[in-house]
C-alpha cells in the first residue's frame, strides 16, 4: 500500500519497528529497560549527556562558567550512548523519567538536584552560577524569550526536515517540503533579528545563544544533515556571521567536543572529567571502545 492510500485505523497498535536510523530504539513506552546505576565522579556537576545539538548546549554553557572563573561548575560528562538505549538504564530514568539527553544531577546539593531538558538546564545553571542570564526584567524576558523559542522550534528542524531528509527509511516529497519550508522560515527568524542585534538577545551573549548555536549555527555551517546547499543557507548572513563569531569563543570549541563520538577525531573527546582531558586524549577518550 502506497503513502497516498493509507487510511489510518481506528486504534494505533506499535506492531513493527518505524525504520529508519533510529528504529530500534523507537517505542510508545516509558520507563526503564535495564538495571544499571550512572557511574559517579568527583566533581560537583555529574552530566549524563552525548554530543548532539541539544547536549552541546549544556557543554559549552559549562565550559563558559569554567572560562569565567566559576569553579563551582567543574562537571564530570558521561556518555550516554542512545543508539545502545543507555538512555533507558534505570539510572537514567532516575534522573530524567524522559530518557532523553542531556540531564544533570548537581550532588553540591543536599539532596542533590535533579536537571532534566536541555533549556531548564541552562536556566538552572545561570542562576546558580548569576552568569549569562540578564537580571534586568526586560532584557530577562527577551533572553528567555529566544530561549523558549529554540525549545520550541528546534524539533521541526530535528525531528521534522532533519528525520526526513537525512534518516527516513524513504524520501516523502511533501514530508521533505513541510519541513524545509519551515526550518528556512526559522532561519529567516533568526537572519532578521540578527540583522539589528550582535547577540540574539541583544548586545550581550546569554544561554539564548548557547541554545540556539548547535542547532542552527550547525545548519548554516553545513555540519547538521548535509543540507546547507539544499537549504541554501548562505542568504542568511546574519546568521553566519554570528555563527562564526561564537565559533572563535574557546570554550565554545572545547564544548562542542564533550561527548562527541563522531566526525573528526580531533574534535571528538568521549568524556570529560579533568580540564585537562582535552590536551591529553588518548584512543579511549576519542572514540567507543571496540
């Protein structure tokens, strides 16, 4: 039966898996797998993470307050590998009952807090920190703003064009249309506001970036789904310019390589747990063990 005649039933039932790259860790249900405790280190921050766009948020926010001089936010990053279902050990659901990454247990607490959701992350840790999160009300509001707006765009680009076009077991037209039509609106969003802004927020540089930079700095750059040309990125300069400029920030490099298990070795790092991990890797620290 073709897409164009499928009529769905009255009752969905998951009777076979949904193809595509993601298939075999894809199911209607919550709740844990497997027993298996989270390692813990020595630092305060335990985060429990992979390197994809919304992991990188967390890791160059902390990598930032460790440039800063915050101590406090020393962290010690797991690899949670999604394509084995680590995400579903029991000691991941303890802290994220979403069995999504990232999530952060902060252990300088008693009890120690619990973090889950990229963006509650980000929040949490700037008002821990009182870094890169504006005080005053109105420039508060626009930084959550842009904040709220990533959370909540991002997933047409992820899960709506980027399955579609980099992942589906097979090429829909319309699927591919629907979701490139609205991932450039949103580049259009972001090219006109940074047209009167250096920041996304404005003149200063807040979690907003730090959340919005993987996602769409990624898409611009060419590193997410292989679609630059397709998407046509280079009308938006704007976006680029800031994506370069946030490109030079050093912890934003060492950020982007936390948890990385893909792509240039040289810019991969498995887990960190000592500043000094990125100057001493060794094969254990660039990529999983065979």
């Amino acid at each position: 039966m073709s897409d164009a005649e499928y009529v769905p039933p009255k009752v969905w039932v998951w009777n076979k898996e949904s193809g595509g790259r993601f298939a075999n860790i894809n199911r209607p249900i919550a709740g844990a797998t497997q027993e298996k405790p989270l390692p813990v280190g020595r630092h305060p921050l335990q985060l429990h993470s992979l390197g994809t766009p919304n992991g990188v948020k967390v890791t160059i926010m902390l990598e930032e307050l460790l440039a800063l001089g915050h101590t406090g936010a020393e962290y010690d990053a797991w690899l949670v590998d999604i394509s084995k279902g680590d995400q579903f050990s029991s000691g991941f659901v303890e802290i994220n009952p979403n069995s999504k990454i990232p999530a952060l247990l902060d252990r300088s607490e008693n009890p120690p807090v619990r973090v889950f959701e990229s963006g509650a992350i980000l929040i949490y840790l700037a008002e821990k920190f009182g870094a890169f999160l504006p005080t005053q009300r109105a420039q508060r509001a626009e930084c959550l703003s842009w904040l709220m707006w990533q959370m909540g765009s991002a997933p047409f680009l992820g899960g709506g064009f980027g399955h579609f076009y980099a992942y589906a077991p097979t090429k829909i037209e319309y699927a591919i249309d629907r979701y490139a039509m609205e991932t450039k609106r949103q580049l259009d969003v972001l090219n006109r506001r940074l047209a009167e802004t250096k920041y996304i927020a404005g003149d200063e540089y807040t979690i907003a970036d730090m959340a919005i930079f993987p996602w769409y700095g990624g898409t611009v750059k060419g590193w997410s789904y292989g679609a630059g040309e397709f998407l046509n990125v280079q009308e938006y300069e704007h976006v680029i310019r800031w994506a370069d400029m946030l490109l030079e920030r050093p912890a934003v490099k060492r950020g982007r390589m936390v948890n990385r298990v893909q792509g240039d070795p040289a810019m991969q790092l498995r887990e960190r747990h000592e500043a000094s991990d990125f100057d001493t890797k060794t094969a254990d620290k660039v990529a999983p063990p065979v």
